[in-house]
C-alpha cells in the first residue's frame, strides 16, 4: 500500500477533479480507453447475456453505453454528480440503464443482486480495508455462476491508496478450489490489467 496516501479516497476529491476538467481521463476521446473499452467487452462470453449488472464508478458513461447491450438491467454507479450528469445524457436511449449516486463500501444496494459485476479503474481508489468490505459485499450481491470483471491501470499513482495490481491480486487470493472465486481467464496489457472471474 501507497504509505504517502493510505486512506481512501473521498467524494470530494472526485469533485475536485471534474469542477477541473470534465472528462479528466478522456474516456470520450482516447484511443487507448477505447481500445481497453474493446479488450473489456471482449473478456465477456459471447454467449452471455445478463439479467443484472452492476458497473461501479461509471464516470461519463462511456463504458457504460456498450455494457448496456449485454445486459436486461444495468445499475451505474459513481460518487460525484457531474460525470452522472454526462451519463444520463449519454445513455437516455438505454431504458435497461439505472444511474445512481453511492459512495462504497457504505451505500452497497445490499437489497440487489447481480450476475454482472464491473470494477473498471476503480479499485484502487479504495485503501485495503475498504476494498475488502467493498469485496465481501460484492461477493454476497454476486448470483451463483455470475462474473466479476477487473479491469484496472496498473502503474503507480502517487495519490491513491492501492495500485491495480494489489486489487487484482487481492480478488484472485479469493480464487481457487474451495474459495468463493474461479478465476475464468486473463491478460496484463502494456498498462492495465484485465481478470474475469466467477462466483463458484
């Protein structure tokens, strides 16, 4: 863990970094996004099409667009309002898509269930013990047999509590025989990490 920043990070920074620019990591107009967007949907059985998905920390809803198609219902969540506001615009023709303003791990909808669950670039906002209560409620909301697709930055960033490699490698510690985790496949790219994996 990042000993300069070990605390997760607030709503507000969010706010912070949006009120600044409001697409801050060009998710609209970079190719490498677009291509990791491709590589994402790609990690998904063709096949499989989901009764419920649950994307957290959707931003702008750039992901959020093509995900819809692979799913009945799909819950998109963020903690700052503005790139929300850009998402709703974005997918209004999606009527399967429900946008939603959660902080996690303290606003889990504990009261859902999916067989669909995408953590794109956002794990390691999240210190450790938050990321593992973010993850057992993950788990509990996960159906039998649905996936939970990883998809994170893997270089260092001086102000975030975790990398995407120690996120990765935390959900994988959860994989295995006798675990709640199958580790279905995956791939490590020049800069991110990708893991697909299903709820035994």
């Amino acid at each position: 863990m990042n000993s300069q920043q070990p605390n997760t990070l607030p709503p507000d920074y969010f706010e912070a970094v949006y009120r600044a620019n409001t697409d801050p990591w060009n998710f609209e107009t970079s190719p490498y996004e677009h291509a990791k967007y491709a590589d994402t949907l790609a990690a998904l059985p063709p096949e499989r099409h989901y009764a419920s998905g649950f994307e957290v920390g959707c931003s702008l809803g750039v992901l959020t667009e093509m995900l819809a198609p692979r799913c009945r219902h799909l819950l998109s969540i963020d903690v700052a309002e503005a790139p929300l506001v850009r998402a709703r615009q974005r997918c209004a023709h999606l009527p399967q898509v429900e946008f939603q303003r959660l902080t996690l791990p303290d606003d889990f909808p504990t009261d859902r269930r999916f067989d669909l669950m995408v953590l794109s670039e956002v794990g390691y906002y999240w210190a450790m013990p938050d990321l593992e209560r973010v993850a057992t409620a993950l788990l509990s909301a996960l159906q039998p047999g649905g996936h939970l697709l990883l998809v994170h930055w893997t270089p260092p960033v001086h102000d975030y509590p975790l990398t995407g490699d120690e996120v990765h490698d935390f959900f994988l510690s959860q994989a295995g025989s006798g675990a709640p985790l199958t580790h279905v496949h995956g791939h490590r790219a020049a800069q991110y990490r990708l893991d697909l994996l299903s709820k035994s």
